[in-house]
C-alpha cells in the first residue's frame, strides 16, 4: 500500500526537482519536511482565527490546510522511501492494525 504511493511520491518529485534545479540531498528530506510543518501550521492558524485571514473565506481555508496536509504527508514518504524505512511494519507496531486490511 504504502510502498507504491512512495514510489509515486518519488517520481513526482524527483520530476519537480529536475525541472527547478533542486538537489535533493539527505538534509532536503528532513528540511523539506519541517518546511511544510510550518505551512500546515501557518493554515491552521488562518482557519482557527489565530492569524489573518487575508480574504479567504473558511471553504478555502480548509482547502488549504487540506492542501498543506497532502504535502506534509507526501514529504513523511518521501522521507521513509529515501532512507527505505517499512511505514506499514512500523504502522503494525506502533498503531497495532494493518493498513493493508479493512
């Protein structure tokens, strides 16, 4: 389940990378990561009155922070895919139920 949305992940940004000249270096993966933390926040914080606004309507907040969400998920796969960490096995563990499994 989560080894193909990796490798999608991957492609997709390997792709971005090579079209604006990023290097993608072991820290990018980290750094990227903490980056989009920041960018969920910052929606948060606009969706929840603790920042402003700048004329967006709470429809479009909320598309936002689910918006920050997808990147900050897509960047937590990348950065399991690039150091080839089990995220399933260690959903397993952790969470105690398989994902794979309804």
């Amino acid at each position: 389940m989560f080894a193909d949305m990796m490798r999608r992940f991957e492609e997709a940004s390997q792709k971005y990378a090579a079209e604006n000249g990023i290097f993608r270096d072991p820290d990018w993966y980290m750094l990227k990561l903490q980056e989009e933390v920041g960018e969920m926040t910052q929606a948060w914080n606009r969706l929840t009155g603790r920042a402003r606004v700048k004329g967006r309507s709470k429809e479009e907040m909320k598309r936002d922070l689910a918006d920050e969400t997808a990147d900050l998920l897509g960047h937590v796969l990348l950065l399991a895919y690039y150091n080839g960490l089990d995220i399933e096995g260690s959903i397993e563990r952790k969470w105690r139920f398989t994902p794979s499994k309804p």
